[in-house]
C-alpha cells in the first residue's frame, strides 16, 4: 500500500448523508484533542492533510480519505466538556450510527487513548462498545513521546488493570513526533483490509 497516496474525499454531519459503503474501511475513534489528526498526517506522511486544531472538539464531522482501495474515517471526538448538549448528541448520533451500521466494510477501529492519562469513562465505553458489538479494533497510545521511561512503564501497568480485556488486545503505543508506532499501525491496517 502506498501511504503517500492519500487524499481528503469528503466529510459528513449527518448519519444520513453517509452514502453507502463500496470498500474496506478503517475509523479512528477517541476523545476530542488526543492526537487522530495528528496520527493521521503521520501515517500517510503528511503535515496537514487531517487538520489539526488546538481547539478541542472542533472537528464535528466524519472525515473520509481515500488510501488505494480503502477509506480511512475520522470519527468526530467524544468528551469535551465545554459543547452544548445538543451537539454533543449530534456527535454521539454520528458517531453511534456510523459504528452500528452493520452494511459498513468496517474492517477496523483504531481506538485512540492519550498514554498519559488513565482512560476515560468514555473511552471506557467505547472500548466495552466495541467488545460487545465484536467489530475489531485496536488501541493507540498516542503522545508515548511525552512520557519518561519510569512513568511510562507505570502506565503500561495500570492500563491492564484499567482497560477491560487489556491483555487480548493490540496496543499500540505511539509518537505523532518521533513517529514511534507508526509503521506497526500501518501493518496491522493492511493486514485488516487485506491490503499489501
């Protein structure tokens, strides 16, 4: 798979513009300012392709880029505390609706987790969301850079406590700055997809 060969298709604000599914597809899930933008212009060696904004919760929208014969999907974040309730719902809609549409070729989640923080209570339930629904995902730690050996290790040990069948999934951790994980995600993707 070529990862420079991506572009943005189009983005959606409504569960009912989605048009139908035609291809594999992988969603990237997590709350709002924990780095998918970010991961994303990483993995297809980008600087800006995925917007990245300092403001959290601002992409509202289910984002689609085209990659070969897949869509990659970034999923509006979850939790941020200062959006009226209304568009919380909005998100939680979008969100639940792409995720539960079972005609979708959603061949993985990339669940988003920051590595510095305990997840949560909503990561927690899109992690039991996503056991219970059996759609297949994996974890990304993002922001591994910004932790120091001693206190990483600290918090690979707490997750297995506080992620719910920790020790059956995929974690990945990972860097947006030094790029650490990024080629592990991209191997677990096209083998998802069944792309080479």
């Amino acid at each position: 798979m070529n990862w420079n060969n991506a572009k943005f298709v189009t983005s959606f604000g409504k569960i009912s513009q989605l048009p139908p599914s035609d291809r594999p597809e992988v969603c990237f899930s997590g709350r709002s300012n924990v780095g998918k933008s970010s991961l994303i212009n990483k993995l297809l060696n980008r600087k800006a392709l995925a917007r990245v904004s300092s403001v959290p919760g601002k992409t509202v929208t289910i984002n689609f880029y085209e990659l070969g014969g897949i869509y990659l999907a970034d999923l509006p974040g979850y939790g941020y505390a200062k959006v009226a309730h209304s568009e919380k719902k909005g998100w939680g809609d979008l969100i639940g609706g792409y995720l539960a549409d079972g005609d979708r070729q959603l061949d993985l989640v990339v669940q988003l987790i920051d590595m510095r923080h305990a997840p949560s209570a909503d990561d927690l339930q899109m992690i039991n969301y996503l056991i219970d629904s059996e759609l297949p995902f994996v974890i990304v730690l993002t922001k591994a850079d910004k932790l120091k050996k001693t206190v990483r290790e600290e918090r690979m040990k707490a997750f297995a406590d506080e992620i719910p069948c920790f020790e059956d999934i995929t974690v990945i951790p990972f860097s947006a700055e030094t790029g650490e994980g990024t080629e592990e995600l991209r191997e677990v993707i096209e083998e998802a997809t069944g792309q080479e």
